[in-house]
C-alpha cells in the first residue's frame, strides 16, 4: 500500500491523519527497548489506525492479519509480565537476605546486646562468656528461622513462575500474573481487550448488550425483570472474562465462596489482597461489575466505595420491586378493599390483621428505599460531584433487605480533602424502616462540619441483625454476631483512604450508640481499625470471658464516654453487659449539657436525645470528630 499506486482518496483515509499515525508508530518503536508498556501502545496504535485511519474495506481484509498479532501481543505481554514478576519475587528474596545480613552485622558488633544489658557488670566473670554465647545463639536462631521462610517463599515463586511459562496464559494464570506481578494488571488488561465484560459471556440477554454501567443501572431501577436477574447472578471463577474471575477470585478470598454471602474471619490483610486484586482491572471495568453482580459487589469490603454505591443502586432498586410485588399480595390477603372486622365478634382474623401490620412494614420500607434512590444527594466537598450526571438517591455502602434488614450508608465524601471519617454504629431497634431518621443524625453533624469549613464524612453502619427491643437486648449474642461485620468494614474504610493516595492520613472515630457501644466495646478484641472511640449512652463492654481482652485492647484507642444523666441503659445495663466503658481507665467522660432550647439533657428522652441538633452533646460529639477541643466532665 505504501508503492506509488496507492492513492489515498481510494480508500476515503485521510493523508495527514496517516502521515501523523506513522510518525506515531516512529516514536513508539523508538521506546520498545526497557518500556514495558511499549507493546500495549503500539496494539492501541495499530487498532486505531485499522478502525478509524483506513477505509472500512482495508479493515475488513486486514482482520484475520491483526487478530493473529493482537494474539502473538497477547503472549508477549504474558511472558514479559511473567518474567518482571519472577524478577520482583528474585528482588524481594535478596532484600530480606541483605536485611538478614545487615541485622546479624549489627548483632555482632553491638556484642549480641547482652553485654550492653542492665547488670551485666554486675555478672561474675567467668558467666561473661556463656551469657554471650546465649545471647548470640537467639539471634542466629531467630534469623536462621526468617532465612528459611524467605527461601522456602522463593522456592514456591520459582515453581509457581515455571507453571506460569509451561501452561500458558490461562485464565488462572493470567489472574495470578494479574494480581502478583508489578503493574501486572495495568499491562495484561490489553490481552484481553477484545473480549469486554458487557458481551455475551455475561449471560445477559442481547437487549442489554453495549449499554454502559449508568444504562444498566437505570434500567433496572424501572424494570424489575432486569433488576431481579442481576440481583441473582454471581461471577464465575473459570470465567473466559479475566474481570469476571478477578471478582469471584476477590469474593472468594474475603467470604469463602464466589457468591460473597458468608463472612470468613476478618483481618486486614485479607482486605487489603482484595483490593490488590480489584487493583489489576481497570476503573470501567470495575464499574461495569458493579451493575452486572451488584449483590457481590455491593458488600464487597476493599472494593472502591463508588462501586459499592453503584451497585447497592441495583439492590436496593430490585427490593423495592420486590415490596411493591408483595405488597399487592399482602393487600389481596388482608382484604383492604373491604371494612374492616369490628373486635372480636366483628369477625377478627389474626391472619388478617397479621397481613396488615406486615403491609405497614412494606410501606415503610417502600418509602425509605425510594428515598435511597431519589433523595437529592450533596457531596459536602467534593467537586467532582456524584457518580453520573443528574444523580440522586443516597451512598449506600452496603445492603441486605432480608429480615430487618441490613446496611451502611455513606454521608458526605472520602477523598484527598476529607479532614476526619466517622463511622456510627446504633443501637436497639435498629432496622430498615428507620434508616431516614439514623442517617440524618450523621447529616446534621456533616452539614455544620462543612459551614464550620471541614469535610467530614460520616457513615451509619448497621450491618446485621440488631436486636429489636429490650428483651432481646439482654444478651450479647446480637453483639458477637456484629462483631467479625463491623471489623471486616472497618478495615474497608481505611482501604478506602489509603486508596485516596500516598500519604492521604485521615483520623477515623468509631460513635457506638446505646448496644451499638456494646458492638463496638467487642469489636476492639478483634483487631478494630480506628483513631478515637466515642461510647455514647452504652450498656457495656462485653459479659463474658472476653472482657478482659477487651479492656486490654482499649488500650490503642483514644477512648471517649458520653452519659448522659438518669439514662437507664448506662445504669441497669452493666448489670447484664459487664463493666460501663466509662468507668475504665484512661476513659474521658464527656459533657452531655443541655438541648438547644436550653432545657438539661437527661432522662430517658436523653437516650437518644444527646444526638439533637444544636445541644451541647451534639456539639461535643462534633468537636471530637474534627478534632477541636472538646468539653469533658469532671465529676
């Protein structure tokens, strides 16, 4: 084509833009030697130029050609990742063998730190020696154990690597690669760049096929055929999608199985591979799993807080589908068409009247998830602004409309310029018809933090079961149950603003209210990740033998109790729930005040009253929040 009877008004291409293409191949091959990313440019480059540049009838007669090279570039960039990744396992076995060394130098000439130790002169002469030995003897042990996990770590590299090169880019190799290699999900997403998450590999059916992440979505808040099919699908583990596998991978690692409905045990680490793995697939594609498996998605701790919000959209909008289906069948069971039954001998049937106390939990749920999906939304801060254009409906961090249901709501922003993150964990009665009034005690405190000039961001978790009244309140059992969810979270929200960028040092409080406190006082046994924590109004720290423990955890928190006078729960509470966090040491007792009106906060009103906008409690709880000083109690 490049001879002189090629005439470009031929094929409709467009001279300059050709011209301009091929001086852009000129500089990529320039940069091939020692650029890893070289190849995927040149790919993109000779796509482009087929598909935009030249005619559509050269592209048709070229295709099988650039099919075959997009394959060999495919394999090339698998075993260049493959080769970095073995390097990086090589690299990181010779830092802690240099590590190693330099520590056993240091041990030797400091004299194995025995002889520097406390009383050593005051040692008999002739023990000198044999303490030496001892001493030496300890260090050359612990380091001789490291040395061989280090080398024993790079023996199961070498062999992992070897398997690598042998079998080939298959799908589990190429999701290990992906997840292990250095930048290995930034350079292999190009192999699979003709196979995109929305085709028909996904099992959604053709209609639904090139729509976007926004247009999956929104379809489903108006088509609850849709909405109940992504609701029940899970991602596949042999997936030909490496995206699709990359998540069941994910879901697996953190909740035992692909389908992400379990939680295994909680721990950082766990979190944070999790979000090694989502790190491998690129922003639209994590967006586009967002709509295609939201119920994984969703609740999937280390997976960016957009996309669990994204997700949670197709939830909550297939629950409300789902309410409304059954609210029709509820009203035909009760027989609201007809008068109702006058006392006993007017006819009454406890099936009925069953199925009408069932209609007013439908009705109430109905109105809170509409709400979550049309109550306008402000983002306190953050310029970039909601997710799409035109969004409403609230940040749902994670949700499960079974039994009373179960949820996290974000308020406000985590980002680059967010000052401080609470998270509130209520208390009794906690369930999804009073998910308005929980969220708007952490708005109000959102909304005077940003007039005050910070950004804070507040999130009201209530992921499981609470107990639904005093009663059931009696036990811890509610409690342990919460525990292994709300450090699991925990830990989601701190990879969330370590996801913010290098340096990104956000303090986060952790409020627990009434049995929230209880939770909360049970969860720092578990390895709780937070700065300060805030025991508003709690019953206790824990009955049972774990007490201890918990007391002892306390200890890597800065720990606050807030009171306030003649609440019952503080009082009768311990009675059932073990020691009141505010009586341990090192506790600050803050303030509680009086309302707005000026009338003191106590009494059983104050319970929950200390959240009233305006009341000093209130303004306490802030100033702790945004680290301003706060008012203690002395009593």
């Amino acid at each position: 084509m490049s001879g002189p009877e090629f005439d470009p008004a031929d094929t409709g291409a467009q001279p300059l833009r050709i011209r301009e293409q091929a001086q852009g191949f000129a500089r990529v091959s320039a940069q091939l030697t020692g650029q890893q990313n070289s190849l995927p440019f040149v790919l993109r480059s000779v796509a482009e130029s087929f598909s935009e540049v030249l005619h559509p009838m050269i592209g048709d007669r070229i295709g099988d050609q650039f099919y075959t090279l997009q394959d060999v570039v495919g394999a090339m960039l698998y075993a260049e990742q493959v080769t970095l990744g073995w390097a990086a396992d090589v690299a990181t076995f010779k830092r802690l063998r240099d590590e190693l060394v330099q520590r056993w130098e240091s041990a030797c000439a400091n004299g194995f730190w025995i002889t520097r130790a406390t009383g050593y002169d005051n040692v008999e002469p002739e023990m000198h020696e044999t303490l030496y030995d001892d001493a030496r003897w300890r260090v050359w042990t612990e380091l001789t154990a490291e040395a061989e996990v280090a080398d024993t770590a790079l023996s199961i590299a070498a062999e992992d690597r070897g398997r690598q090169f042998r079998e080939g880019p298959t799908v589990p190799n190429v999701l290990a690669v992906m997840s292990s290699g250095p930048a290995g999900g930034a350079g292999m997403t190009i192999v699979y760049s003709g196979l995109p998450v929305t085709g028909p590999r996904s099992g959604m059916p053709r209609q639904y096929w090139g729509m976007t992440p926004e247009q999956l979505i929104r379809s489903a808040e108006d088509d609850a055929d849709l909405a109940a099919l992504l609701v029940s699908r899970r991602p596949d583990l042999t997936s030909a999608d490496p995206f699709e596998a990359a998540l069941a991978l994910a879901a697996m690692m953190l909740r035992g199985d692909e389908s992400g409905a379990a939680y295994g045990a909680a721990s950082s680490e766990r979190v944070a591979e999790v979000a090694g793995i989502l790190a491998g697939i690129p922003a639209e594609e994590l967006a586009m799993l967002a709509a295609l498996f939201p119920t994984v998605v969703g609740n999937l701790n280390g997976m960016p807080f957009q996309h669990r919000i994204a997700a949670n959209r197709v939830r909550v909008a297939d629950a409300v589908h789902q309410a409304r289906q059954e609210r029709a069948q509820v009203a035909a069971q009760a027989g609201v068409d007809e008068p109702p039954p006058v006392g006993y001998e007017g006819g009454y049937d406890p099936d009925r009247e069953a199925a009408r106390q069932r209609m007013v939990d439908l009705d109430a749920r109905i109105e809170q998830y509409e709400l979550l999906l049309t109550e306008p939304t402000s983002d306190y801060g953050n310029p970039a602004g909601p997710p799409w254009p035109d969004y409403r409906g609230r940040k749902i961090l994670s949700f499960d409309p079974s039994g009373d249901g179960a949820w996290a709501e974000l308020v406000g922003t985590i980002n680059t310029e967010t000052d401080a993150v609470g998270v509130l964990v209520p208390g009794v009665g906690t369930d999804a018809p009073d998910m308005w009034n929980k969220s708007n005690e952490a708005r109000t405190l959102v909304e005077q933090a940003a007039r005050d000039g910070e950004q804070l961001a507040m999130i009201v978790w209530a992921g499981g079961d609470f107990p639904d009244g005093v009663p059931s309140a009696l036990s811890d059992g509610y409690a342990e149950a919460l525990v292994e969810p709300l450090v699991d979270f925990s830990f989601a929200v701190q990879q969330e603003i370590d996801d913010q960028g290098p340096g990104v040092e956000v303090p986060v409080t952790v409020i627990g209210h009434s049995y929230g406190g209880l939770t909360l006082a049970m969860s720092t046994a578990s390895g709780l990740s937070a700065d300060s924590l805030l025991f508003v109004n709690s019953p206790g720290i824990g009955a049972g033998r774990g007490s201890n423990q918990v007391v002892a955890a306390l200890d890597a928190y800065a720990v606050y109790a807030m009171e306030a006078p003649f609440d019952v729960t503080p009082w009768f509470g311990p009675f059932v729930h073990g020691a009141s966090p505010s009586l341990l040491d090192d506790v600050t007792q803050l303030e509680t005040g009086d309302y707005a009106n000026g009338m003191p906060i106590n009494g059983f009103d104050s319970h929950s009253g200390v959240f009233e906008e305006g009341s000093a409690s209130w303004e306490n709880i802030l100033a702790l929040l945004t680290g301003r000083p706060v008012l203690v109690d002395n009593p």
